[in-house]
C-alpha cells in the first residue's frame, strides 16, 4: 500500500499519540472539539462539573464504534473551572498518567444576563433597565468566561511545554473559545456582560500568546470567536446525547429578536468547527491569533476587528 501524502487530509491533522484537554467538553462547541480531536487520534480528556453530562459524552461520543478505527478517546473528568484546587488536581492527574500535554482547548463558559429594554425606549426607561442587572452578575460571567481562562492555562502551561518532548514533537498549544461577541461594538440586544467578558478574554489570548513564546516556554495561545453555533448557551437545551439542534425556523426568530444579520443566514455546523479546531491544533506557524467564525456576521455589524 502506497504512502499517504503527506499533504493529505489524513498526514495534517494525524493527532495519533496526542494528549488533549477540553474543559466544558460535555456538550455545545466544547463536544465538538472533543469529538474533533478524538475522531482525528487524540486521547481527549473532557472536563466539566456535571460529571453525569460528560460521562454520558464519553460513553456516546467516544467509543470505538463512535471514533472509527483511526480515532482515540474520550475521558470524562470532573473539574470546576473557578477552583483552583479542582484545576490543580486535574493537572496532577495527567502529569502521572501521561506526563504531558499538546493541546488545551479553554471553552467553559456562562451567558449572564442583560439589560431588558432598548436604547430606543429612551433614556428614562433604558437607564434602570441597565441597573437592574446584578453587580454579581458581572463578576460570575468575568470569572467564568475570562478570569477562568488565565488560571487554567497558568496551571497546565507546564505540561503544555513539555509537548516538544511528546511523540507529536511539536510546541504545546492552547485554544481559547472566545466570541465574536468580544469583537463587535454591538451590544447584541444589551448583553453587556457577556461581551464584555469575551473581548477580555481575546485580549488575555493575545497576552498569553506573547508571553508563552517566550523561548523558556514556546507554547502557541490562539482563540476562535466564533458566531452562532448550537449549543446548551444559545438554544438552552440539548438532546439525550448531549447535543443541541437549531432549527432554521428558532433560529431566524432568535436572529431578529437580537437584531443579527448573519450573510449565511444560518446557524454553524459541527464540521465548520471541526476546521477551525483543527487548524489550529495543527498549524504550528500559527500563534497569537483570533480566528473569527461567524458566517459573516462581524461583516453586517460594527466591530473592532
């Protein structure tokens, strides 16, 4: 039998040998990504606090029979994001079971709440609206969508550098999951918090990724900010396999009840991010960047990008 290419599909994105981390892996664009890096080889490690949720993604999604016989595996760990502790027994744990570790994909994360009215209802009516929302509120969505992010790459980076010395050979690498959310001046229908926490967390991206290239560590930091993909965040709900579905009709409702035009007119797809993940996983030219996949929506609204 001939050589693959090694220009192929199957040559780039090979993570046989490859030890991967996905918090909030259970379900949404966290299980999409395990469900990439496992089918693509890598032993993925699925963290999140429901353990009943990511054991059930686990048993589902990363069987052999799931996986196919070039894929890997799934292994549910219970961890909190917000603890410390949890964290540090996590990475305690992979350090005696594997000693390493390649790709570190940073995904948990809360919506939060927002502001219930309109700047067009007027300045009387917009201005307690605005109030309303908790100052607690702001804190759980910055510790669990940006404050999250730093502890837990501070924590694993060690075994992310030790990735040189993995059969995979290549720089450790961490994957923010962000939002376009954190690029755009729109508030998305008042959701301050939310998009607030997500252009920090881009920020902090670009932050670790000039400081881990820093020749004592040489760990790659790059973000995705994606758009609207189905996910327990976006459609509140998931299926008996941990997955969630948008139909076109929920979506065009949503999509005109926060005022979004999206040039797709569609939500994402597991495969659309499947790419971007790997991409990223892979590419090991590609360091301290965002890479926006949003069907085109930043293009229709205003943005920083």
């Amino acid at each position: 039998m001939a050589a693959q290419h090694p220009l192929s599909a199957t040559s780039l994105f090979n993570l046989k040998g490859w030890v991967t981390l996905v918090t909030g892996g259970g379900t949404g664009i966290g299980l999409m990504a395990a469900q990439t890096l496992a089918a693509n080889g890598a032993k993925v490690y699925i963290t999140g606090r429901r353990k009943e949720v990511i054991e059930n993604s686990a048993k589902v999604h990363g069987s052999k029979q799931a996986l196919g016989s070039s894929g890997g595996s799934m292994v549910p760990l219970v961890m909190d994001v917000t603890s410390k502790e949890t964290i540090a027994a996590i990475v305690e744990h992979i350090a005696k079971e594997d000693g390493y570790l390649n790709v570190l994909v940073n995904n948990a994360g809360i919506g939060g709440d927002r502001a219930h009215a309109q700047p067009s209802s007027g300045a009387d009516i917009y201005s307690p609206a605005m109030l309303a929302q908790e100052i607690d509120d702001w804190q759980q969505v910055y510790l669990s969508n940006t404050t999250q992010v730093y502890y837990t790459s501070a924590a694993f980076v060690p075994l992310l550098a030790k990735s040189k010395e993995s059969p995979a050979a290549t720089a450790g690498n961490i994957i923010n999951i962000t939002s376009l959310s954190g690029i755009t001046k729109w508030s998305q229908n008042s959701q301050y918090a939310y998009n607030c926490s997500k252009a920090a967390a881009n920020h902090l991206t670009k932050m670790l990724a000039y400081e881990f290239c820093n020749e004592s560590i040489q760990v790659r930091v790059n973000a995705i900010a994606p758009g609207y993909f189905p996910s327990e965040l976006t459609v509140n709900s998931s299926d008996e396999q941990n997955k969630s579905s948008w139909p076109q009709d929920a979506f065009d409702k949503e999509m005109l009840r926060v005022g979004a035009n999206v040039p797709t007119h569609r939500p994402g797809t597991d495969a659309e991010m499947a790419s971007a993940v790997l991409t990223l996983a892979t590419n090991g030219y590609i360091w301290g960047t965002i890479l926006t996949v949003d069907g085109g929506i930043l293009l229709r609204h205003p943005s920083t990008a």
